[in-house]
C-alpha cells in the first residue's frame, strides 16, 4: 500500500465530531494532514525526475548549510556535537517501475546551529504500520530525544556531552499511532508521549532516570516541558492544563475555539494562542493559563503576504513569542513582539515535508 494511500486511509479513520467545536479542530487536523500529504507527493516526484535524496539546504541565522549528498552524510558521532537548530526527515523516492513511493531509506537527521547535517539512523522514523514517529529537541538545542526500536524505549542524548539515557520504561512500537507527539525537557531528565493525536489514550509522562510515569489525561494535544517543573498540556477543545510532575492540577476552560498553544511565558502564567476564527487573520491572542481570562488581541505585522501562520512555540523573551510561518514551500520562524504585534525573521527551513522538528515545539 502507497504511503498516499495510507495517509488517505488515516484520515477515513478518524471518528467524525458532532460539536461545532470538534468541527473546526477536525477540519484544521484534516487540511494539516492533506497538506502533508501532498507535499510529500510533491516531494516524490520532484525526485522522481532527477534530483536525489540529500540534506536540504536552511539558514540558521546568517549560516546556510551547503546541500550534500545522501552518502556523504556523517552519522550523529560520540562526544560533543553542539546546540542544533532542527531535526528533519529525508524524502521517500519515488520507484517508477512499481509507480509508488519508496520510503525504505527515510531517516532522522540533525542539523546544528553551525550548519553540520547528522544522520540518526537509531531513531525509528516509521512503524511497521508506517506511523510516522516523531523526535523532540529540548528549547535550547542541548537534548535530541529519539524512539529507539532497538531498545523499545525513548532514547534522550545531551549533544553537548554526548552522554545517553534510556529510559527505562518500555513503549511497544504500535502504541505510536496517528499524529503522535513527544517533547523532552531542558534537563533531558523528563519526556511525555503523546500516543495518538486527539485520541482517548492517555499521554505518559516518563522521568527516564528513575522510570516513574504519570498518565496525562486522554484527548490532549501535547505539552510543553519546562525543566519538569510545571507542564502546559494542550487540550484540542478549549482546555489547558497547569501540572506538575508529580500530576494534578486542573483544567482551565477558555471561551473560544483555540489552537497552536505556545509554551508557558517567562511570567508562567501568560500563553500564545490562535482562535480558530481568528487565522486568516493572523492574530494572536494572549491568554491567562491560570484565570482563563483572555489578555488581549494582537495582529501581527511584518510576515509575507502569501502563506499562513503554521504555529506558535517558544518564548524568545518575556515579549516575544516564536512563530512557524509556511510560504512558498519554506517554513519560516518569526518572533513576534506580543506588545506591538511586529515580527522579526528568525530563520528559514524545508517545507512542510520533509517534516521539520524545531527546539521546543511538539508539532511544527
């Protein structure tokens, strides 16, 4: 079965919502899974006539990392790596005799803040049900967190040591299902799993030294690890949720449809969102994660006049709140002055597919 195919069978999958919330929150999952997957199409048959699969070219700052060869590629080596700025999938090929994709070769690589491209052939990019399995990165670069199928296990590695933990709670493979989510911690000491996208199977928060787990309730989104200390979970209705490591807490209901949660603020209570009604008009809007009361409004000035927002994710500053923007094929960061609304370009990387993981962000 063409991966085309799987991915239009995913999505036949998904049990229909009746509210006009689950409505809107279903139809942005559909068009954001539809245009994965016609970017991937696309992808395949750009290297279906000719091009070949190698380390796509991005800037991070003022460097841009020279495309190279598939085989030319280093593996991720021992000892000390540096802070990365990304993670990202190679594309599938395209097999003109069987006239299907080929994904045998997919892997995870690595690029660092000074532009050095890394293979990771330990983390499984696929289940045998052709799942993709994400990896996370800590928000300052220094932790890779991987699934190792070697191990059955989530594998964490500080990149400026290059020492590895592996936790020591087992996650069978075919737990990771549609639309799974990861994020590890600053410290690398804790990793949540998000098993399915919307889903009723609780998430799982692991502390990989010790192996103690706390289930994070079902039909969350995904979260955001902040040395352990307090964790932001993402509800897919209108629900956030404040726990700490040992869980608790409670619910904080917003009134609006709201998606693309940032992480929690400096100020630990302020969060970014986008209300569903609010996109075309890239506004963001503030939110208070602990009263539920909504801030303000601010739009956001400065970005491309084609494309769309894409996402929110760490905090540059007490008043400036990363953004992923998607144009013209790229995905581009912004930070974006909540104060002013202004925004500044971060950096620029791949299109939507191969599929992008930034510092910090559980889904970009």
């Amino acid at each position: 079965m063409t991966r085309l195919r799987e991915a239009l069978n995913d999505l036949a999958d998904e049990a229909p919502m009746v509210s006009l919330v689950n409505v809107a929150i279903a139809g942005h999952r559909r068009r954001r899974r539809t245009n994965r997957t016609v970017a991937a199409v696309a992808a395949v048959v750009l290297l279906g006539v000719g091009t070949t699969a190698a380390a796509l070219p991005w800037s991070w700052g003022d460097h841009t990392a020279a495309p190279r060869a598939a085989d030319t590629v280093p593996d991720l080596p021992d000892g000390k790596v540096g802070l990365i700025g990304s993670a990202y999938q190679t594309p599938c090929k395209l097999d003109a005799a069987e006239r299907q994709a080929d994904c045998s070769a997919v892997e995870w690589r690595v690029v660092t803040r000074a532009g050095t491209t890394y293979r990771v052939p330990q983390a499984l990019v696929n289940t045998t049900k052709q799942r993709r399995v994400p990896v996370a990165i800590s928000r300052d670069g220094r932790m890779l967190a991987y699934y190792s199928r070697q191990a059955q296990a989530h594998v964490v590695r500080d990149l400026m040591t290059g020492s590895e933990v592996t936790s020591p709670v087992t996650v069978k493979e075919e737990r990771i299902g549609i639309g799974s989510m990861f994020v590890v911690s600053d410290d690398g000491r804790y990793v949540i799993f998000d098993p399915r996208e919307g889903s009723k199977d609780p998430g799982l928060l692991i502390d990989t030294r010790t192996g103690k787990t706390v289930s994070v309730p079902g039909k969350y989104e995904a979260v955001s690890i902040k040395d352990g200390v307090a964790e932001l979970v993402r509800y897919i209705k209108t629900d956030l949720w404040l726990m700490p490591v040992t869980g608790g807490g409670a619910p904080v209901r917003f009134r609006g449809v709201f998606i693309m949660f940032s992480e929690l603020a400096p100020d630990g209570r302020t969060v970014a969102a986008m209300e569903y009604r609010d996109m075309k008009k890239r506004t963001l809007t503030l939110l208070d994660a602990k009263s539920g009361r909504t801030l303000r409004k601010v739009a956001i000035r400065g970005l491309p006049k084609n494309g769309g927002l894409a996402g929110t994710s760490i905090w540059e500053s007490g008043s400036e709140v990363t953004i992923a923007f998607s144009d013209k094929g790229f995905m581009i960061t912004y930070a974006v002055d909540v104060r002013t609304g202004q925004s500044r370009k971060l950096a620029r990387y791949p299109g939507k597919f191969p599929r992008v993981t930034l510092p910090g962000a559980a889904d970009q």
